[in-house]
C-alpha cells in the first residue's frame, strides 16, 4: 500500500490525464450504445440503464463508507506523498480549477439556469433542475454530518475548508449540477454537438473531483464517494424527469 500510494503520488498528472482520456472514451461509446435506442418510443431500455447506474452507485458509496477506516490509511499515505510531490505553481494551477466546483460558483450555475427555465415556462426542467441541484447539495451536507471526518493535513494556505470532509462537496455538486445541465442541453442542442457536450462535462467534473486531492483538501476515498452519491441521486432524477418528459411528449 505505501509503494501504491507513493507511485501514484509521483506520477498524478499522467494518470489523472490517462484517465480523463479513458472517461472520454467510455463516454463516447456509451453514447453511442444509447443512439441505438433513439428511434424507439419506447423508453423502458434507458430507464434500465438509469436505474442501474443508480444502484450501482449507490452499491459503490456503501463500500466505500464501510471500508473507510481501512481505505483511511491509504488515504493518508496518498495524502502526504501529493504533499511532498505537488509543487506551487502547480498548486496554484489546480486551485485555479476548483473555482468551478466552489459553492458560489455552483449556486450561481443553478439560479441562472433556474431563472431561464423560469422565464421559458419550462416547469418540468425547472422541477427536475431544482429537485436535482437543490436535492444533492441536501445529501452532501446530510452525509458529512453523519460521518464527520477530519480533512487532510494541508498548510499551503490556498485555501480554507472548515466542513467536514466525507464525502466531498465539490465532487457530488460538479457532477449534480454540471450532469443535470448537460441532460437539459442534450434535449436543445444540435446532435453534433452532443457528444463534445458529454466529453467536456466528463473532462470538467473529473478535474474539479480530483483538483481536492491533488490540492490535499479532501482525500481520495471523499472524491469516490462524493460521485458515487451524485451520481446515484443525478441517476434516478434523470430517470424520472426522462419518463416524464416523454409523457408530455405523448400528450401534445
């Protein structure tokens, strides 16, 4: 386990990259899975796949809650290597990334969007927009109050995080807020742009997820968890804001 953790603490530009371009590849070929079944009305074959998405999620959070006192030592080996390892200006560099994961960042993505839904009339994006945002950021807050873990050691001075930090906010709220804003611009935005859309907001939500680790403001263990909650909760909203919809749809 040190050798593991000392090896990823030395080389996690390179496999943060490698695994951004593995997300995009598997993003890509889950789109296009998901193009096979456009041409049904039948939407049964997507919501399988929504719920299952969930419950594997949520299956993945659990293990991760149960095995946190042992995961917590490799956490804090990986911790202390990216301490040592991370320079300044590289520091300084991931900082500037989480900005797009902070909270007033996050809040100001969620009004905006909320306001254009509202000026549109769009009240079945509007509910699901603010059940799905609002929801989350509940969660998150909820769960760090029941598993009340201490942050990592960090004296770089960049930042201050008074919370707790299991599971991470910047995580679940990325991938809530950036997920559920992608699935309202796949319903308007041309089909040649869907798939760069899906690509870049893989790309973005894993950089903010893991800019906490390398930033040594949350541990490893908290990213996971932090996308296995979202993305359990960011699941099942789509699945239910998707049925929905093609009720509506079948209506007019």
């Amino acid at each position: 386990m040190p050798a593991l953790a000392q090896f990823i603490g030395a080389n996690a530009l390179p496999l943060l990259a490698g695994l951004i371009v593995a997300a995009g590849l598997f993003t890509r070929l889950l789109w296009q899975r998901a193009l096979r079944y456009q041409a049904s009305v039948n939407a049964r074959p997507l919501t399988i796949v929504g719920l299952g998405v969930a419950v594997l999620a949520l299956v993945l959070f659990l293990i991760v809650a149960s095995l946190l006192s042992r995961i917590s030592i490799f956490d804090a080996l990986l911790a202390n290597e990216l301490r040592r390892t991370i320079s300044r200006p590289m520091l300084q560099a991931i900082f500037a990334i989480t900005q797009f994961g902070n909270f007033m960042t996050l809040l100001a993505v969620v009004i905006g969007v909320a306001l254009a839904l509202l000026l549109r009339r769009r009240w079945l994006e509007l509910g699901a927009w603010l059940i799905a945002t609002a929801g989350n950021g509940l969660l998150n807050r909820a769960l760090k109050l029941s598993f009340e873990r201490a942050r990592p050691l960090y004296d770089h001075g960049l930042v201050i995080e008074p919370s707790y930090s299991f599971p991470s906010g910047h995580a679940s709220g990325s991938l809530a807020v950036y997920g559920m804003l992608t699935w309202l611009l796949l319903h308007w935005l041309p089909a040649p742009a869907r798939l760069p859309l899906l690509i870049g907001t893989t790309t973005l939500i894993l950089l903010i997820g893991f800019s906490r680790v390398l930033l040594q403001v949350h541990y490893f263990s908290d990213v996971i968890a932090g996308f296995a909650s979202a993305a359990a909760w960011l699941s099942l909203c789509i699945v239910v804001a998707e049925r929905l919809r093609q009720r509506q749809v079948c209506r007019a």
